[in-house]
C-alpha cells in the first residue's frame, strides 16, 4: 500500500516512464505482475486513454470556433452534406437560429451523443463480441472520422463516426481499469485517479498542438493531428493486450440468481439518484469549450509574454490550463485525502460528490464576479485562473469518484452497461449545456455565468436530499458484492 501511495501521491505519471524489469513487483495476494504497486495494464490503459483525449479534446478545441469563423460562412455551408437539412430542423424546434446559436447547437448535439452511444458500447461488448473487440472496433472509427473532418463537405459525416467511435470506445476501457482488480481492492479509487490523469495529460497537450495548427496555420491540419493521436492510441492498447484483463461475451449470457439480479437493481438504484446530479454538472462543466471559449474570444485581453510566447493568446489553448492543474492538483488532493483518511476523517465518496457540485458552482460565480468587475472593459486573462483552479478542482471531486464508484459497485456481467448507463448523464448535460449556449446573446455575461453557477447549487443540494436512500442502497449492495469493504457513504 505504501508503494501505491507514494505513486499516486509523488507523480501519477511515472506509472508510464519505466518498464524494466526492476520496477516489475509480484502482488503477493494475486500474483499479478505489477508496476508500482499497480497492475502493468494500468499503463496501457493510461497511455490508450491518453491518446483517445487527445483526439478528442483536440477535435474539440477547434469545433467551435471551426464553424463559427469558418464552416457556417454561406460560401462553405453550402457544400456540407447534411448542414441546411439539419439547421431547417433544428429551427423548427427552437426559433430562428444565429450561426453562434447554431454552432453550439451542433457542439451540444455532438459533446452529448458521445456520451449516449455508449451504451450501445456497453450492450456490444456484454452481450456480443467483448470488450477488446469493441475497443478496438471505436477506435478504428474515430481514427477515420478525424481524418474526414479535413474535409468540408463531410462534416456531419465524420461527427456521426466520431460519436459512434468513442460510444463504443469509452466505456470499455473505463470498465478494463476496475476490472484490473479484485473486489474490496482499496487500490481501485487511486488507480482512477492515475487513469484520469492520463485522460488530462492528453488534453492538456491537445489543444496546444491541435488548437495551434487549426487556428494558426490551416483547420484541415489541427483535424488531422487528432486522427494521428487516436492511431497511437490504437497501437499503445494493441502492444498491451497481453496485460489487459481477458473477457468473454459468451459469460455475460449465462442466467443470472437471485443475488446477481438484485446486485444489478440495487447499483441501477444508486445510479439513478445520482444520475441527475452528474447531468447537471456537466451542463456546466461543458460551458467550457463553447461559452467560455466565446467569451475569451470576444471579451478577454489575451495579450501576454510567457517567454516562448508573446502576443495574442490562442483561444484553443485555454482548454489547456483545466487539464495541466488536473495534472498538478490530483497528488495534492490525494494526499491530502490521504491524510485525512489515516486519522478517520478522509470525506466520503458522497461528500466528495457534494464538494464537487460546491466548487462547480462557484467557479461560475467567479466568471460572473470578473465579467461584472471589468465592465465593458476586457478583463486580463490571468483572472480566469481563478475559474479554471475552482472548476478543476469540482471535475477532481467528481468525475473520478464517480467512475470508481460506479465500477465498484458494478455486477461482473453488467459492468459495461452499468458504466455506459452512467456516461448518458453526461449526455443530457451536453445537450442541456447546448441549449443553453444558446441563450449567450440574450443576457449579460453576468447573469449568464450566474444561471450556470444555480446548476450546480441545485446539483448539490439534490445530491444532499438524496443521501439518506443512496447510502442505504450503497450499503446493502456492497454487502453483496464485498462485504470487506467501507459503505460509500
């Protein structure tokens, strides 16, 4: 446990630096060849995810901005398969559109349907060809939807694969991470930690080099750069197959008991009370790629000299700052819990949610507090680390808590599902986060920030109500599944 400790503590990265034989520990319970203290297919699955982000987030820096600055312009609208169809539908649905309103429209669509396919990721890898297949199978799709988008024409085309590739993706190899571990393996929390990470690392470099080339030099390349990410992500889960845990779809059709079937009510019981929490976090949490880059574009001074840059800020590297104090703030954090939790007081799972629910909102009161402090004037952008440390530090209280918390109380048979079940919250969010991104040009930047800033007030105290009946529900599931185990509580 020390060893585990002082990786997760010291420097989460350095699970992917060393692969010598003399870092390679036998676990004295299972067996299992380990690195640090860890499984050594935390380090493919670190280093597949890594490149999966940085595809994604990349694709994403730019999306935006692509469409507003370029792709909605009449002269190429006009060529994209699909676009005036889809912008007629969207119009009878919500009024008249702005090509702003548009643009984040489609941003919301997409962000939110990559979280909805999952679950077709989850019932494709639990009932039909396993989990590696699947995998394997969204990364290829992503690979080649990447490399569509540096074609105009074929816009929507490569969203639809993009959005399929990462539903079948994502919650295959989240799931591959716990299942890396037995159950009532304390390691499991620290291990999503690292895992998310790696998730940051590749987002933090994404929009530098994506967002640079897009922005800078020609769209058509920031695009390609993603598909060139996600190849090498392909190829790192591909080298690490030997270290990865062994599934059979075949396993998941076998009847289950009663035990099995009441395990599986109970942990859709606990998703579900929290299912509206997580929707509503990341409604605000995606603000991020689509208002807030907005407001940076319109309303910021982005004049710095950072002595390997000076002049105007690109707005894409900006999604580079949450993903770099991801990196610097989660050993702290651990620590920190880490501590706590020696002398009995580390906070519960369900506090942990809370707190992030908390921080959520109130780095969206920071937003409202520096938009109303410069006026009409453009704040400096240093302000806005406020925002990002107080939204970075919500994401690390709750996004991989809930990961972990949704693989360990997951039925064997079902866990693919159950993680996919999980990921279509963040489906709502997007779509919600969409539909209000669209409301941008009808407040101040004020009063917007401060509606987004209620989300997550809401969220908390939802979550708080709920407590009672999840920690309930919690407890009598884990008496199933791990007796050996602390209640979430």
């Amino acid at each position: 446990m020390r060893l585990a400790w002082r990786l997760d503590v010291a420097f989460p990265v350095t699970c992917m630096s060393d692969l010598s034989g003399a870092n390679r520990l036998k676990n004295a319970r299972g067996g299992e060849s380990t690195l640090f203290g860890h499984p050594q297919g935390l380090t493919f699955l670190f280093g597949t995810e890594m490149w999966e982000r940085f595809s994604y987030y990349g694709m994403r820096s730019l999306l935006v901005l692509y469409m507003i600055d370029y792709l909605l312009k009449p002269e190429k609208a006009a060529g994209v398969i699909g676009l005036d169809g889809l912008r007629r539908a969207l119009e009878s649905i919500f009024g008249q559109l702005t090509d702003q309103s548009f643009a984040s429209q489609i941003y919301g669509f997409y962000t939110g349907f990559a979280y909805l396919t999952p679950i077709l990721g989850g019932i494709l890898a639990d009932r039909v060809i396993g989990r590696t297949a699947t995998v394997l199978l969204g990364a290829s799709l992503m690979v080649l939807g990447h490399f569509l988008m540096a074609f105009d024409h074929l816009f929507l085309v490569a969203l639809f694969l993009l959005v399929i590739g990462v539903g079948t993706f994502k919650p295959n190899v989240t799931t591959q991470v716990g299942e890396l571990y037995k159950p009532g393996d304390r390691r499991i929390d620290r291990a999503y930690s690292i895992f998310y990470v790696g998730i940051n690392i590749g987002a933090f470099f994404s929009p530098l080099i994506c967002g640079y080339l897009g922005e800078r030099i020609a769209w058509q390349y920031g695009f390609i750069s993603a598909g060139l990410g996600m190849a090498l992500g392909m190829a790192t889960y591909l080298i690490g197959l030997p270290h990865l845990p062994k599934t059979d779809a075949r396993l998941s059709r076998t009847e289950p008991d009663e035990a099995t079937r009441s395990q599986t009510r109970a942990s859709f019981a606990s998703l579900l009370l929290l299912f509206i929490p997580s929707a509503l976090f990341w409604a605000a949490y995606e603000q991020q790629g689509n208002t807030i880059a907005i407001w940076i574009h319109q309303s910021v001074n982005r004049e710095a000299d950072l002595g390997f840059w000076k002049g105007e800020i690109p707005v894409s590297w900006f999604q580079s700052i949450n993903p770099i104090l991801i990196f610097i703030l989660t050993p702290m954090l651990i620590a920190c819990w880490t501590y706590f939790g020696r002398r009995g007081r580390e906070p519960t799972t369900i506090g942990k949610l809370v707190a992030g629910l908390v921080l959520l909102s109130l780095s969206f009161v920071s937003a409202a507090a520096i938009a109303w402090l410069s006026g009409s004037g453009q704040p400096s952008w240093l302000w806005l680390l406020i925002y990002f440390v107080l939204l970075t530090l919500a994401e690390l209280h709750f996004s991989p808590i809930g990961l972990s918390l949704m693989s360990s109380i997951a039925p064997g048979n079902s866990r693919s599902s159950l993680i996919a079940v999980w990921f279509t919250s963040n489906f709502f969010g997007n779509i919600i986060a969409g539909s209000l991104g669209g409301l941008w040009p009808k407040f101040s930047n004020p009063v917007f920030f401060l509606i987004i800033a209620a989300l997550g007030a809401i969220a908390a105290l939802f979550t708080l109500a709920v407590r009672p009946l999840l920690v309930r529900t919690l407890a009598r599931q884990q008496s199933v599944t791990a007796p050996q185990q602390q209640p979430h509580r």
